[in-house]
C-alpha cells in the first residue's frame, strides 16, 4: 500500500516547495494529489492559461520521488466563470441559488457548465496527459459534497423531463407506473413534469425516486464526460474519485464502474459526531471513532469499485473544522486508520493535508505539518505506518465470510418513506456490518448483482427494490441467508408489488407480508433476551416461527437456508439471528471485546484497539506476534501471523 | 348509524369494481364516498369530460345497494389548470409558490381559480344531481389540509384589502381599531396595507387576528359557491365536507352554517403521534390513540354542525402513512372507534379507504383491504359493528350534562399571542373535556351562541374574545359556571378592553385582572394537592379567593355561582375546580379508571376501555349488560341497557 | 442619578396629558423619553409635517417639571415612505425582503433612505433643538434589534464593495489577505465580489469577518449622520442611543465614540429567559434575573462609553411581552434593578413604558401604569427607590479591581468559527465577569485600547485578534494577567498568525499553542477538583504548567505574571485560575453567598439579594447599615457606608 499526501503548492511560497517534497518523500509518503481546487490559479483569466506554476510544482514533486494524483478543478469554477453563466449555479429545493463563496457552485445539469468543466479537463489532460510524474487524475472533488447532487433549477427541470422521457417513452406509461391518478397528478406530456419540490406536501414517492435516479444519473454523466477526456489524452493512468462517509446521494455502484480506483475521505472523528451514533458512543469514541467506521466504509466502496480497487484519498490527520467539536485523536489513532485500511485492502492511503492552512474555510483542520510548517504529530505516525508496511510485506488474500448485500436506491427508498422515523436502510446495514464485524467475521458489502459463491452468509438488512436475477442468485444460494425488513416490498417504480411484499423473495422465504407498522421508541414486544423494536412485519405463508415474543409476535420466521427477520434489524434480536445463521452456516466466530476489532487475510490477523482502555487479546486470536503485543494500549495494532 | 366507506374506482381494473361492491354491501357498509380526486379522469383535456367510467361506477356501486356520497374534486386541480393559469397557487409565509405535485394547490382568493371550482363544481351536479344513486355530496376535500388556509399571494393581498375595507369602511377606523400608531404603522388607504408576513418582527396582533378571520372567511366563501350550485341542481341531497382533528385554520361554525352535515376524519393514532400528548401517554396509548382524541373532535364537530348533525367521513382502519411512527391499532380498537362514534350520535361512520393503493403518496395507508384485494384485518371488525349496531337499535337521546365554550377566534388569539410558550385556548378546551369526561360525564363542546338551559356546568376555558350576548346568557345561567384565563381578555380588534379583562364578564365575575403572567415550566406555586403553574392572573374585586397556594397566590376565584380560574386549566388544579363546580352543581359524577371512557344516552350506557389492560366496570355504573362484559378486555366495548 | 420613563403622548387621549405629567413628577421622576416611534404623526403626509401636537406634549411635559429625551423616529419609517422607494427594506440572508409591518424594516446602506432619515432627523433638530425642555435626543431606536444589522441587500453589495476598495486598495490584496486561493475565490476586480449569504457551504471566514466589519460601520455611519445634524441644530444636549442585552451586531465601541451617553435597555427577565443560562438558573431567578444579567450590561457598557457617561434608557418595570415565558419580577425587584444600576454609575435609570399600551405588538408589556392608567406595582418601587437615592446622596468613586478585555470583533469571530459548538467570545467574558463578581470585586470590561494602570488583574478571556499596542501594553503592565484560550489566535484578516497564537502575545505568555481541539460535552480530563472541558490548547514553550490534569494534560501555564488558561474559561477551572491570580495581585477578595452580588464605592457597599431566600449578610462586610438591613429579604438592597 502507498503512503501520500494532499498538497496546495498553490498556497505555499515557491521557495517552500523542495522542503515539503522532501519531507514527504522522508515520510514515507510515495503519493502527493494536487491541483482539485486550483482552477483560478490555472486560468485565471478567461481563456489565458497559466501553466508555468504547476509545471513547475509537478516537477519538484516528481524530482523528490513523488508520484502525481492530478486533480481536475471542476469543483471550484472561478468567479469570472459564474459571472459569464449566473444560470449555471445549482437551485436549493426552496428555490435559493447556491451561489458563489465557497465551492460545489454548479449545476450537474447545466450545459454550459458542462462544456467549460469539459475544457478545463481537457485543457489540464493535453498538458499532462503524458507527464510521467502523473500515475492517476482524480475527477474533480467529493461529488455531492455539501448535499449538491440535486439541484432544482430550470435546467434540472429540462434535463428530468428528457431523462423520464428515455426511461418511460410514453407519458401515459410514466403516469401508470407512479400511479399519477392518485392525486389527479397526472401529466398529458413529459413537458407538464415538475420537479418534486415545492409540493403542498410530499410530492409522489415515484416522482421523487425518479428524480434521486436523474440526479444521480446526472452525476455519473457528468464525471464520465471527464473519464473520457483522460482516457483520450492520458492513457495507462489510472482514474479515481474520492467518495465521501455516510454519503449516498449518488449511486457509486455506477460512478465507480467508469473509473478504476474508487476513493473515499476518512474522517472517523467528524463523523462520529455528526452522525447517529449514541451519545454513550460519542463520548466512548470521542478520540477514536466508532470501531466501525472506517472498515464500514473500506468494504463499502471496495464493493462498489471494480476489480475491488480503492483507496483513501483523504484521511483525517488531527482535529478537523467542520463537526460540532473537534477532538484531537488519541496518539496512534491515525496509524490505526491506516493500517486498518491496509489490512482491508486499500492501494493507497493519503493524509489530508500536508499542512494546515492559516487561511480561508479549513484553517482548523490539521495537517501532517502545522500551520507553521512544523510537524504535527501525525506526521510521526505516517512515518511509523510506512516502517510497518514495509516490515509486513504482503498481506496476502482477502478471507471472505459474509456478503451484505446494498444498494443506493435502498437507502433512497427509505429516505423518501421511512414510515417510521430515522428508519434508513443505509443505516440498517451498518448495524448489521456492527453486529458481524463485533463477531470478528470479515464482511464484504456487495450490490445485488455480485457473486455470492465466495460466502457462507448473505444478509440483506433492508433491500427494497430486488431484482428477479438477484432472487435467483439467492435460491440458489448454497450458505444461509437473512432477509430483512421491507426487503422486495417496492419495484422499481416505487409501488408495491401485486403479490405483496417480500416479491420476488416470495418463493426463498415462503411468507407474504401482509401489514407492516413501525413503532415509536419504547413500544417493545420483548421476547427471550430480544424485543422487537421500531417495525413490525406481520406475515402469513409457510414460513416457520423461529423467534416468538411473549405476547405471540413473531420477530424471525425461517424457511429452509433463509431467515426473515420481521423487526427491524438492530440491537439483541439482530445478534440473535445472526448468531443462529452463523451457527447453521458454519462459520466461527470469534467475539470481540468491547472496543477491539479484527480483519483477518490469509497471511495476518489485523487487531485493532479502539478503546481508551488497555486489552488483551483474547486467546482464540492466535498466532506470532508480527507487530504490537498481545496486551494492547490504547489506539494499538497488533499483527499476527496466520 | 350508518357505515360507508371511501372508494377509488379510478385506481382499480373495471373488472374489479363488482367485486369490490359486493363484498362492501356483504360486510355491513350502506354508504361509498367517490370522485374527490378525480379530476384529471373526469375532465382529461381542458373542456373535454369523460363521464363513462363515473356513470358505470355509480351504477355498479348502487346496484350493489350502497348509497353514494360524491365529492366535488377541487382539492385535485390537474396540471393543465395550474398551467393555464400559475398565479393560482398559494404562496406561503416566506413567498415560496406552493406548487403542483401532490394536492391543495390553490390560493383560495384566486378568483380564476375559482370559477374554475364552480366551473366543475357544476358539471358534475348537472350530471348526478339527480341521480337517485346520489344521496350526499361533499365539497373539495378537508379544506386547510397542509396549511393551506393562508395564502400570501397577491391575489391573497387584494381580496385582503377589500375585506378589510368593508369591514372598517374608512382607513382611520382601522388604524385606531388596531392601535396602528404603535410604531408608526398607519396606512392612508387601504390599498397600503400589506399581508401581515415578511415583517421584521411579529405584525400587530390585529393585524393577524384580520388576516385569521378573512383567510377562513375565504374558506367559507369558496365552499359557499359549491354549495349553491349543488343546491341548484341536486335539490334533497345533504352537503357535507370532511373536518380534521386538532385542526383551527377556518372557523368550523361559520362553514358548517351552509352545509347540512359536518363531517371529520379519525385518525386515532397518527393524532396521538403527531400532537402534544406527553411521551408516556404516547406510549400508553401508542395502538389505541389517547382515549379522549375521538370523542372530543366528535362533540366539538356536532356543536359545531347545524342541527347537530354529523359523521365520520374517514375513519383510520389500520397503520397510516403520515405520523412519524406508524403503529397498528390493537385488535378491537377499530370496531371501538366505530362504536363511539355511534355512541356520540354520528350519522354514519366512513372507512378511509377500501382498499390499500400500492402506489403514490399514501400507499403505507392501510385499508379495509389489503393491496392485493385480500381483506386486512379492519374489515372483519366492520362486519362486527353493522351486527352490533342492528343489535342496539335506537341508542336514544343524547344526555347533556356540561356545556364547554370553545370558538376559533380563541384559538387564533392564542396561537397570535400565546405569551406564554405552547398556552393554546384549543388545548385548554382538550384538558378541560377530559377532565369532565374522566369523571363519566357527558360533555358539549359549544358556541358562545349556544342555547345554555340544558346543561348544569359551563366551563368557559379560555376565551379572550366574549360577546355581550354571551355574557349576559352567562349571567342568566341557572347552573355553575368556570371561567379561565384570558377569557374576556380582548376585544375584537385583539385589543385590552377599557375596563381590562375579564371585559364582558366583570360584572359576574366581579374581579379585574390586573397583570396577567406566564409561567417557565417547573416555576410552581404549591396548594394543598394542586399547583399554580404556566398562568397566573392577578386580580382585583370582590369575588372570593376559593383556591388559595401555600405562598398566598389564588389560583381561583368565587363570585356567587361563578368560579374563575386564574391559573392555567390543566392538572389537578383544574381537577379540583371541576369537582368542586359539580358538587355545587349537583351533577353526579363517575370517576373513570385510567383508560376507561363512557358515553350515556337514554337508553344505554357505552363503556369503552382504551387501555391495553383487562378492567372491571365499576359498580357505579349499573344495567343489564346488551353488548360485551363487565370485565372489559383492552379494546373492549360494553353496552349496558339503562 | 435621574429616574425617567419612556411615555408615547400619541398613544393616549390629550386630556390624559396633563395626568400623567403630574403622576410622572409625583413619583419622583425627571426624564421622559418621547418620539422615538411618532413618524407617522409628525409626518402623515409626506412633507407635510405635524408638529401641533409635539409642541404640546413636549410643554405639558415640561411644564410638569420634567425634562426630555427626543428620539428621531428612524426606526420606524412609515408606509408611504417604503412605498416610495420598495428597495429600502433590507433583505434577510435567505434574500426575502424583510418588510413593512413592525419595526426596522430599513436597510443601512441604502443611501435614499439614509437621505430621508437625515430629513426627519433635520426637521425635528431645527424644530426642538434649542427648546429648553429638550436635554438628550436619542438617536434612532435599538440598533440591530431584531437582527436588523446585516442586510443582504443590492444596496449592501454595493456599499460592501466600496467599502472593501476603500479597505484593501487593490483586489490582489484583497486575495492574499483572505487566502482567496484556497477555493479558486479569488476576485479579479472590486465589483466581483458577493456578499457572503447563499454560498453552498460556508464562505470563507475572511470574508464574513469584513461583512461583520463592514456591517457594523454601516450602523455607525448611519448613527453619525443623524449625530452631526443634531451637533449643529442642537449644541449643548446629550446625544443618546440605547443598546441591548447579549447583542454584538454591531461594534458598540465605534458607535459610542459618537455620542456622548452610551443607553442600554435592561431587561433581566426576559434575557434570562432567552438566552443561555442553565435550567435550573431559569427556575432559580425566575422572578429576579441571573444576578450578573444587569450589572454585566453595566459594566460593559460603562467600558464603552466616552468618559464612562452611561444610562438605563428601558428598564423592565414588570411582565414583559416577548420571552418565552414572561413571570412578575418578585415584589421589590424593579427597586433593586435601579439602586444598582445606580451603584455602578448610571446617570440615568427610565422605566420602559409609562404606561401599558391596550393594542399593538407590546400589549402584554407592563408599564407603571396599568392598561387602565391606574398605578401597576413598580410605580411604588420607582418612588420608593426616588426617595432612597436622595437619602444617599454623592456615592463617591467607582472603586476598581479587575479589567476585563473584550471587544466586537472577538465575539464576531467565535460566531463565526466557533470551533465547538456554542463557543463564544462574549459568553466567556460573561462567565469570567461572574467568576469575579462572585468574589465580590468590581470589574470593568474593557476594550485593547484602556488605560490598564488602575488595575490589579487584567483577564482577557478569548480575545482572537489582539493588536500590537495591546500586547505592549499587557507586556508593561505591573499586575497579574489571566489570557485565554484563541486569544491572540487571528490577525487582522483572521489568518493565524505565522508564529501562531497566541501571535502578538506570544512573548508575554513564552508559549506557542501547536494544536487546538474543542471537546464534546462529557469529554473531559479532571484535575483536583477541575477539569478541563470544552477547549483544550496544546502548548509548547518556556512556560510553566501551573493546573495539570491527572492524565498529565495541562489546563494552565505560569510564565512570570501572566497565566495562559489553556482550556475554555468556566466552571472550576476557571475559579481556581482567578483564585490564584487574586492571590498573587494582592486583592482582597470578599466570596458571596449563591444569589448575593455586592458594588463597592468610595463611600458605600451597596449589596443586592437575588435570591428567593433571606440572606443574612457575610461578616466580612463592614459598616454602617444605611439602606436596609443586614437579614436581607429576596430582591432586598442594602447599602452599608464604608
């Protein structure tokens, strides 16, 4: 795995840059991503092209060791650029313009802004296509980033109305398939279709998915349009992007498919404190982050990259600037982080940023350096990592117990109808990942069109809208599998199917859904150590009771190899029925102290101590000793051999 | 009784439709309410009807001996309308259009809009007016559904300026009436006044309370020219239109002075859910909806009802769609539900819906049926009702035993100016009818125009705004009467009356409030077992301190056979107050166990239990037992013969 | 000092006049405050002015002895002057125009209104300048109030741009200070540049600062336009302008420079209700105020004014109108809240209003007078207090203790970046203020550029952008010095500085802060009976650990007689820092029992009872008892000679 680095040559003084490329090259560090902001620096004025200082930057780098991720600058058009085209900045779903200040100005729909981001990569791709400092371009920055997927302007509307077009070719077709008569929605022509804002109340769930599906389809264009360009004037480098935590406002699943390395941004303290997590946890983890963060997000988007290629293009070296508080990591928190991406496969992990800005939005957020050009703590700890990764060697295969199986409109669905309050199928697989990672097991999170034949266990924590060949796939299916709530209740344009919920799951699980309710907090029907808790399906069919409350509901019916967990998957009842489907499948666990997690490969054990606490490992984690020790600090590593 | 049920033949396949009415006449329903969505299928091209499949529908449904209620389908304008003519959508508080895509999309001051409404209004009663199949229509469909009574259009300014100028006739009367010199806000004409929205800080109060009374005045304007045509061209038809719960946006006795029958929509639990109930009763009540939610939009509705006459027209048969948890009622509950309303004297209770619509915006919305035409388990309990209520025949006359003063301008003034935080005058009413109604009474929520001489006890809760007439039928008032806080507190351009309040109620009260405070959550004044709490009037005058706190506070007040109420009316302040009121009335009271809820008529006792726990009847409550048992299961009804 | 009220002869019939004039001046009054809100009556029509009944008023006034404040009537522009120009209204950061219909609905940069205003102010200047009965004008009403001071308006942009140009000269400079390159914001001219509203995620804190800076000079020009015409027509009065509670909108140091009393409206009910004081605070002085509210105010504002000349220009006289809940202040409280004022130096305290007003938005807001005109309780406590001041007599000097440092652009920063949430500038100044008081010293809160000489400990809570001249100053100073965290943290342009905070401090303190982290609620390290919370700085340098936390984290570094509080300033850590610090300055510390609060004077100890208990007075307060007794009653004064 390399070590890099996100760098600004832009914000530093000429005479810094040998001193910083050499520190990083010291460092350990092989990697150094440039450019994805610097747009005014490289045209500054409208058509005039400075390419003199990044030249030169590019060539400083490289003269010190350092391999070149360029990026393209499209996340931060310039101002002349918006004041030429005011239109082309996005619309927020109240109707404000998203205007200039900050970055992410722009309207993925805006055909004028798509042809200047088109110029702008093209322009960078011809004069660096060839350099051979640069090993990867990185398609402009965090697509979505600062909720900008959607925007609801005139051209988004334009934009909609020939995408429903494509998809459902008559208007009468769109009309049935939402069930416009519903409300007297109905449209006479695809030019009557309105954006689903702005609605008295909510808009048609089908309306609004098609527009999640546009938005995001609009994205992957968008970013296709540059692979393009790079594929044409750059060849043999790879491309990437970098994905963001807990993010799903694009499918990824199909922006990773047109580029070959799927980054993501690990900042486990920030989000810890911005997400849902307890606030027990956010004090329990203030300085580390929740245990399953990162490695969440590792098998995520490992999932959706193709050929399982990803990376970290920015991980959180110190304190950062945009949580509620921002702690600072116990000491040896960021080497954690990265070997825990290592031993989950990652190609690359990049800090960012090789020195804290004194200026402007980020100022709080640290970097390897201080704002002072003085290492910062975490600048020892790359250092450390880069001795150890050295010292390891191969990690060897990936070991694969356990798929769970997402998808984007997943989460989508459960977003635009959660029914229940926070009910969220993202959310809903991060539990499960929890609860199968608290086992020890290594969990691969996987779209229904993967190959399941690799695992002994499938779950499928909450999957709305399933395909006919994923049903198949899981009839076939040799391990166990466990099938979650509101799982093939939807096609795919958002009705319920005719034979009810779970559809085409209707023949694996043997049970017809035939009323679904949630419950609000504290509304528990306990059973033997579990209690079914926040949605209840009500079931009949063939399908046996496996968990019964003590009032008669039932929280898990079984049929064959497949469990339906009729409860929402979450807390001493979803550890209870992945408990039983392990069992059944086979599959050992080894359960975690409280704070420590494992990834295993088939050279290593990876253990990880995200507790405050010293732990000793427990004695089923066997093995020699490669790194760290068995009694293990705050914030260790310890590696074993297999 | 009669029972109905809300039916949508344009979302169902043709060949369904005998089906679908059969089995509706086979479970007990005599009634179906149609159309009001369906605009779009009735006039698909601007001009152009298809009454087809409305006319067989129709037919179906009455061959199949059920009597139809139609709706106008105004709620529903489609997209050519709001094409043909945009300015016709309200615009909301922050000026944001309020657009196409779901329902209630229209500013109710749009006169365009509005012979549009008449326009249709009057095709459909020219076609079914005088259909025999037709026996009710309803107009539009829950008007001010999605705070869609106020409008801040310009359509809404113009209509608000000519109100207010045949309200004042001169500009300086209006000025002085509203105290417009207070910071300068004096207008010269008319045609200065703006909507009271978008100010920097709060409008004048009479500014709002003007804005309140023309918003609603314009509800009732728009429902009064559907009612016209309807009883031009479908004489001998009953009107009705769909009521909400907790719902004050227009002034329900003004509207239902045009209609025949007031009708609401039940929905138990998303109430409970959505409304101020405290956590624990949330949960208590989570599957059966605080025991007081139905009962009291029931006697509210009839008082408001001309000749008293009213009915369910939606009834929640299962889990809804729209509370942020959605439970599903205890087996039982919708047969309760159904038997109170009885109990209360509806003319017909109504099942929303038939059938579960597995799309579009409320297919989480349970029905009768299942989605795949399989009846859910509300059916079944339907049947059970038709049965029981052939079994009781006539329930006899209503008891009257308290009259409780509510009117809308009282809520208004309160929502305006609450002065203290959540202090309502509508929930006053709610705390006020439950405290009655646990102690077994029967309740009459009423108009200050009501006729007094049947009842023992007047409650007047909070009602700032008193006519004279009323006060004199007060002072008149054979029985006891209490009086809360703020009542007589304002005139009707929302100023303080000369004399302070209680204004037209001084003399029988024969005190002054001389300072008026409100009280932070937690600040209490202790009595002996009750608390001075969130109010306290001070006062002056010759009525006797009752109710005095250990810190010498008077939380009550006696005048001869008039009681005020100087704190707040809710806990066991107001417990004590109403025991004493009855005691000195003369009315036998019945304490009620927790959950336990009765209704007397002069025939029968009605015993509903609300809770989830078995409870015996009290002896108190005596007579032969016609429906149910004396130990009442949770979701139990009791009838017993008097 | 003088008593005053604030009177609105327009309010009230003519005949009332002379009455209130008289209870005015029987109740030992001497200032009334009139004309602040009277536009629309002096100039109904526009040019045509009525000035009949403002001569009267302001002869009946002084007639009766009193003597009066004029305030121009900017703050309330009448109808037909918005209607002449629409664009005057200032828009909100959302960019809805905030309008007509209350109060301030003007924008500060818009230059005709700034004519107009001059106009008004002109014509009542030439008309009342040199009447005898006229011995203050106020300028305007509340500044700011109802977050009126930014505007995002057209006309804003464009002042904003001049006022940058006039700032930074060229646009390169412009860039560099703010770091503009960090995002691609960088501007190629002057009229390029936005306002900082709308942007997609925050916009850089370099260019909100300069909208802060800006905004405030906005103010402040506005203020002196009015302040030069009332120089010219008017020599020889005060010129006034009353202030707020916790409001920083504007820089008060500026605008005091101006004038020469500095108002401020002092409501300690309201305050505590609204803003962030703990709960149980909330309950604990419901009826009296957070003990520190007022004299807080005083202090501060005495800082800011030229020659300490400063005033009460509202003071809550009962039940306000616009809190959350809005209780009666305890019997007594309105007396206490003038004898301190009065102890800390006010010129002047005036009851806000004369009497309360039946209509419009402040219905609900006491008076001394009732709606009705008769007395309400505090006109007692006004004549009460009239009678004990003449008993007093001189009070002597301001005796001084402790300076506090504070200035605008501090809390401006920490609104901006607050870093943790809830971490503000003023908010520590206000817990250092009561920290101190609690031991019973007199404190003045300071800007950089006091005179430090007269003290013995100078603490500087948080104060980021510290000038040179400062540290100079605190480098010569003999006394001790506490400094805080993020103080010296920013320059100018808030970029941190190349050495890093705390920048120019750095010499003073001999450490340099290396890292800084903010700490969740819950997150924090203990020491011996303190802990470190909220904020930790991690520091390097020669200084001295003085507090080290058990884990070896320290919370305060000694170097020579200055103290780096290196975590946020509150709770124990911070009582124990001042402790220490009183300590080694030699002052004589005097702790206060939970709700006493004492002001020392040349010749008096006045001490004030804030709780609801009887306090009997510590030992360690001498003297003879000349108001009051030594058992203090809740809401008791007394005052001791010295």
């Amino acid at each position: 795995m390399h070590l890099g680095v996100c760098y600004y040559p832009e914000h530093w003084p000429r005479e810094r840059w040998e001193t910083d490329a050499r520190m990083m090259a010291e460092a350990g560090l092989s990697r150094v991503r440039i450019g994805e902001f610097a747009w005014s620096r490289i045209e500054p004025e409208p058509g005039e092209f400075d390419w003199q200082w990044l030249d030169d930057a590019v060539e400083v780098l490289h003269d010190a060791g350092l391999d070149i991720i360029m990026g393209t600058p499209t996340a931060t058009p310039p101002k002349w650029l918006v004041d030429q085209m005011p239109d082309m900045v996005a619309l927020d779903a109240h109707g404000r313009p998203r205007g200039f200040g900050s970055r992410r100005h722009y309207c993925f729909s805006h055909a004028g802004y798509g042809q200047e981001a088109a110029r702008i990569t093209r322009a960078m791709a011809q004069r660096y296509g060839q350099n051979p400092a640069i090993v990867c371009w990185q398609t402009d920055n965090e697509y979505g980033c600062h909720d900008t997927v959607q925007s609801f302007s005139d051209a988004a509307r334009e934009a909609f109305r020939l995408w429903l077009k494509q998809r459902y070719s008559a208007i009468k077709a769109l009309n049935t398939a939402w069930g416009n008569v519903f409300w007297s929605m109905e449209y006479r022509s695809f030019a009557e279709v309105e954006l689903p804002n702005l609605t008295v109340t909510e808009a048609n769930p089908a309306h609004w998915l098609a527009f999640r599906r546009f938005s995001s389809d609009q994205v992957v264009a968008f970013n296709r349009a540059q692979v393009d360009i790079l594929r044409e004037h750059s060849p043999g480098r790879d491309i990437t992007h970098n994905a963001m935590g807990f993010y799903t406002g694009y499918d990824h699943h199909d922006l990773a498919g047109d580029i070959d390395i799927l980054g993501w941004d690990s900042y486990p303290l920030g989000f810890l404190e911005q997400f849902r997590f307890s606030p027990q946890d956010k004090l329990n983890y203030a300085r580390q982050g929740h245990p399953d963060i990162a490695a969440f997000h590792h098998d995520l988007y490992r999932g959706c990259a193709r050929d399982e290629r990803w990376s970290v293009l920015e991980q959180q070296p110190g304190p950062v600037n945009w949580a509620r508080h921002n702690p600072a990591p116990l000491p040896g928190m960021v080497a954690l982080w990265t070997l825990e991406a290592a031993a989950h496969g990652a190609e690359l992990v990049s800090y960012f940023r090789w020195r804290q800005a004194p200026f402007a939005q980020e100022q709080m957020h640290a970097g390897l350096l201080r704002p002072d050009g003085v290492p910062a703590p975490a600048l020892a700890e790359a250092k450390d990592v880069a001795f150890k990764l050295k010292t390891l060697g191969s990690k060897g295969e990936t070991c694969r117990d356990v798929a769970l199986v997402f998808d984007y409109p997943a989460e989508w669905m459960t977003q635009i109808q959660p029914q229940g309050e926070g009910l969220s199928a993202l959310w809903a697989v991060f539990d499960c990942y929890g609860a199968l990672r608290r086992l020890g097991l290594n969990v691969d999170i996987v779209p229904q069109r993967a190959d399941l034949s690799q695992y002994s266990l499938v779950v499928v924590p909450c999957l709305p809208i399933v395909s006919e060949a994923f049903a198949q796939r899981l009839t076939e299916f040799d391990g166990e599998i466990i099938v979650g709530p509101r799982s093939g209740s939807r096609d795919q344009d958002f009705c319920i199917p005719d034979n009810l919920a779970p559809g085409p799951l209707t023949e694996l699980l043997d049970l017809t859904v035939t009323r679904s309710e949630s419950l609000p907090l504290g509304l528990e029907h306990a059973g033997d150590g579990w209690a079914i808790a926040r949605w209840l399906d009500h079931v009949e069919g063939k399908a046996a009771p496996e968990l019964t409350a003590q009032d008669g509901l039932v929280a898990c019916w079984r049929h064959g190899k497949a469990r339906y967990l009729a409860t929402w998957p979450q807390g001493e009842v979803l550890d209870e029925v992945i408990a039983r489907a392990c069992r059944d499948a086979g599959i050992a666990t080894v359960p975690m102290p409280k704070g420590l997690r494992i990834r295993r490969t088939s050279n290593y054990w990876f253990v990880f101590n995200y507790s405050a606490s010293e732990i000793t490992l427990p004695e089923t984690i066997e093995g020699e000793v490669v790194i760290g020790l068995r009694t293990m600090p705050p914030a260790g590593v310890t590696v074993l051999a297999r």
